[in-house]
C-alpha cells in the first residue's frame, strides 16, 4: 500500500495544549488487505509507533481512502506538534525530521512515501498560520477561529510537512518569480533583513546552478522561539532558530552574518537537495545533508566574495579529518532502522566528512562536469527517491570517470587516508612513491586503502591511487612539494624528513620576503594546518594527535 495524497485539517488549542485533527489519505492497494498499518505515536491505540486498523472486509486492490478522526496533546518535546513559547503568549509548531510526522497525524512516516498535501488549519481569530503552500483560502469558522486552506503541495515525504500556527508577522522579498518571506514573533520581523537577502542571492544562485527553478511555490523562513535544531528544510517553509535567522544590523558582527548566511544558505540547498530529489532510507541521509553542508558556500563564495569562503571550507575540511581520526567514527553510509538509530545519523560524519569528500571530488572532475553530473541527477529524480548508487551512477555516466568506485572507497568503509611519501629527482622531475593506510590517533595502525584522487599544487592534473602504493612525478625538483592542491583533497600526507625541512625553510623565508615567494604565500592564505596537509603532529610522525585535530562544523546548525 503506498500513499497517494493526504488531506488534512488539524484544530489547535493553544489554551489547553491539545490538537483535533482529521485526515484522508488517498492510497493504492498493491493486493486485498484486511488491515492497515501506519505510523504513529501518542494516539488511541497507537503501540510501538505504529497504529493498525482492521476493516470488516478485506479491501480490494486497487484505489482507497483512509479516514482518521483523532486528538492529541500539543507535546513540549521540540518534536511532532510541539508547544513553542514567548513570555507572552503559546505557538504551534512542527518538526517532523526525521520520524516525527507519526505525532502529528497518522502517516506512512517513511522518507520514500512521498505524496501531495491538502493541509487546513483551523485557528484562533487573531492568529495566522503558515504551511508548505501558499494560502488557498480565509474562512470564518464558527464564532472565534476561521479555517486556512492552503494549496495542493508538490510531491514530497511526510517528515517535510511544516505547521505553523501564532501571531507571526512578515517582511517580504522574492527573486526569479518565487515570493521570499522572513517570518518572526511580533517585532522582530525587521530584524530578518539580512536573511531576507541571503535567501534572495542563494534562491538565484542554485536556479543557476542546478538549472532547475526553484521547484516549490514560495519560501517562508519563520524564527521559532523554542527550537531544537539550526534550521529545518521544511518544503516552502523552513524554520529556523532566531539566533540562526536573526540578526541587528547595527551591531551584527561579521561571523554572525556569515552563521546566518551559511545556514540559509544550508537549507535553500536542501529544496533540491533533500526535498525534490530524496533519500531513499535515512542510511543514505548523507545525500541530503552532505550536499547541502558542499553547496552552503557557493552561494555565499559568489554573493559575499569579500568573506573568501573557500578557505572556510578547508578548515572545516581540517575539523572532519580529526573527528574522522578517531576510532570510533563511522562510515559515511550506515545502517539505521529505529527512530533512535536514525537520529544518530544527523553528525559530523554526514555533514563535515561528506562535503569535504565532495570537494575532493568536484577537483579532480573539474567543477563544470561536476555541476553537469549534478544537474542531471536532480532532472533524473525529481519528485522521486534516490540511493547513493544513483547519484554516484548518474555522475560516472555523465562525466565518463569511475566517481562510482571513488565514492564508494570512502561511503562504505570508515576513516581517512593517511598518505606516506617518498621521492627523488632526476632531470627535474620529482618521482613521489604514496603508501597509504588509515589515519588513526599517535601508535594505532590499521591497513586500509581508498580510491583517492590526488591533485599535486604545480599540477593541474589529478593521479587516483588505487591501491596500496602509487607514484606520481611532478615537474621541478627544487621547490617544495604540496600534493593536496588548495586543501581540497580528504586526506593526510606524511611527508619525507627531507621534504618538511624544505618545507619549514620556505615557510621561513616567505616570513622574512614574501613578494619573493608568492608560491608559499598563497599556501598561506589557507589555513596553515592545510598548507602543510595536516597538523604538526600529522606530518612529524604519520599520525593525529587527539589534542590536534578539530571538530568539524556543528551538524546541530542546521538539519
């Protein structure tokens, strides 16, 4: 049985905390059935997040409808339909991702029952609401509330449904034909400016870039008072944090704007990547998540080029390397069935490592065959689900180099590259020897290999390693060598005591004359753990101490 379309009218309130809700769920029957059994959690006969409904006579294959009258708290959990509070007053709001749609309504709370949504809410007079889709329709409805119809959404999963009920209050915007909204408690609305902006330049960026329009009708931002996550890519009407979506411009300094920036930037990637074009299972989150974290720069790179954004990413490169040193990190594609296994996905792992991987990639294919594998994926599966062989089948078939088995390497086996190098030279040209094996803590070693791209600096070709032990030559014997081309690579090299004493004198004397050595000076605009490829204690000795390695970028920024 799979869903077709669901209409859904939900009641708040707000005085007594509770909801009613009613719902109509238009379904195909695969084959007769005497039961149906949904998602659901804190309704009448609800067990073990699911609820079963048994019918008299067995339902013929074919189409059906399902009708559900219930009523529920509104929870103080920051999940389903959840309390959210000023000091003056209660809202209603929603965050469904991942398996919290079940609270809310009865569903098929799976990622890959996509489905179009007729959603009413039926609210107190003074109050507004706000959904997925513009508002179709304002009716009274009885003496004190009146009915908001909103349209029929596109195609999309029950965890990206948005619900939305208070006194909000709006500024408004759009670019290319698509209304742009900040939406904010009484006051603050102002306050939204900026992101207005961001959302403006990033809406118009992505339409250029996926050269897919904006697939949905308009684009709400909403600050939520009490919010668990950064910000959620709800389809049309993403909610946030305030401090994630709210700053004075009076006294904002710049890496409150950049924040804000970066995680508007964050989820307007998410309508494509994550809400038209959608994971399959939640084991391959790092579709949408990744992608997301790899494309927030782009935007920004081309809007704010003053905040020279690619030598954030190296950094944020640097943090994913340490966290993915430890032991106990985890393959970028993991296995999840329970909501608590799935909610352990959303981290470091699928945001920081995926993206910096993703960079690595888009080097070594060139961006523009990059961004073609990538417009072709999203017009393959749009409105649709995909899994990682689908993406990274679609990016081998469009660009006609074996991205499959470069990505698979690192999706499915855990850890990072640590690539040792030996080299010597011989009528200029450098002949470098790569072993490599696992990144691990000082005195741990596991043997391991990956299908790796590496791209020397002086070089504006890339070697893959695919086994154990590689070479590669490089032309020029005399300067320094640097085999991970403006930091972009996922990996560590342990260069040569030869190599880092040379290293270590050019860093000195670009110090004492840098016009004379613009080479390490440019190295040096990155951030200098990347110049050298890894932390002193990376390069010295072959491995990363705990103490060195950075956190990458917070996956609680953003969902």
């Amino acid at each position: 049985m799979t869903p077709n379309h669901y209409a859904i009218t939900i009641t708040p309130d707000l005085a007594g905390e509770t909801f009613h809700g009613e719902e109509t769920i238009d379904v195909d029957v695969k084959e007769p059935v005497s039961s149906i059994t949904m998602n659901a959690i804190g309704f009448e006969n609800s067990a073990n997040e699911m609820i079963t409904l048994t019918v008299p006579q067995p339902i013929a294959a074919g189409p059906a409808s399902i009708h559900i009258a219930f009523d529920a708290p509104i929870n103080k959990k920051l999940r389903g339909l959840y309390l959210s509070q000023t000091p003056t007053r209660k809202y209603a709001v929603t965050q469904f991702e991942p398996t919290d749609a079940r609270r809310a309504f009865p569903s098929f709370d799976e990622p890959s029952m996509k489905a179009t949504f007729d959603i009413s809410l039926v609210v107190d007079k003074s109050d507004t609401a706000i959904s997925n889709a513009p508002i179709l329709s304002d009716s009274p409805e009885g003496d004190t509330k009146h009915r908001i119809r909103f349209a029929t959404t596109k195609k999309m999963s029950t965890y990206l449904v948005a619900m939305l009920i208070g006194d909000f209050q709006c500024i408004e915007g759009g670019v290319d034909g698509t209304p742009i909204r900040v939406c904010t408690t009484p006051g603050r609305q102002q306050n939204g400016q900026f992101a207005l902006e961001a959302a403006q330049a990033a809406v118009h960026f992505y339409n250029q870039y996926y050269d897919v329009k904006y697939p949905f009708q308009k684009l709400d931002l909403i600050g939520i008072p009490d919010f668990e996550a950064g910000a959620m890519e709800n389809a049309g009407a993403v909610t946030f944090r305030e401090t994630a979506l709210l700053i004075d411009p009076k006294t904002a300094s710049i890496g409150q704007r950049k924040g804000v920036a970066g995680t508007v930037a964050h989820e307007i990637a998410h309508m494509w990547f994550g809400d038209l074009v959608t994971m399959k299972w939640w084991d391959d989150i790092w579709l949408n998540e990744g992608f997301a974290t790899f494309m927030t720069s782009k935007p920004i790179e081309t809007w704010k080029p003053e905040w020279n954004e690619r030598l954030d990413t190296v950094g944020i490169t640097l943090g994913s390397l340490g966290l993915d040193s430890q032991r106990a990190t985890r393959n970028i594609r993991t296995q999840a069935e329970t909501s608590e296994e799935i909610n352990q996905l959303f981290d470091g792992i699928a945001y920081g490592k995926t993206a910096a991987v993703l960079r690595m990639i888009e080097q070594w294919m060139g961006e523009d065959a990059f961004r073609d594998g990538i417009r072709a994926y999203l017009k393959k599966y749009s409105w649709s689900n995909a899994a990682a062989e689908d993406f990274w089948g679609t990016m081998t078939t469009t660009s006609g180099k074996p991205v499959d088995v470069v990505m698979k390497s690192f999706v499915d086996q855990p850890g990072a590259p640590l690539v040792h190098t030996t080299d010597s030279c011989s009528s200029d040209t450098r002949t470098v020897v790569l072993l490599q094996d696992r990144l691990l803590p000082r005195g741990q070693d596991e043997a391991r290999t990956w299908t790796l791209p590496i791209c020397p600096s002086k070089s504006d070709k890339c070697t893959v390693a695919k086994t154990a032990k590689e070479s590669l030559s490089v032309r020029g014997c005399t300067s320094t060598l640097f085999l991970n081309r403006d930091g972009r690579g996922y990996y560590v090299t342990d260069y040569s005591a030869r190599e880092r004493q040379l290293r270590r004198a050019d860093d000195a004397a670009g110090e004492r004359e840098p016009s004379r050595h613009a080479d390490a000076s440019r190295h040096r605009r990155l951030p200098r753990a990347a110049a050298r490829d890894a932390a002193a204690g990376g390069t010295a000795a072959g491995r990363v101490d705990r103490g060195q390695s950075g956190g990458s970028r917070s996956p609680a920024r953003e969902r």
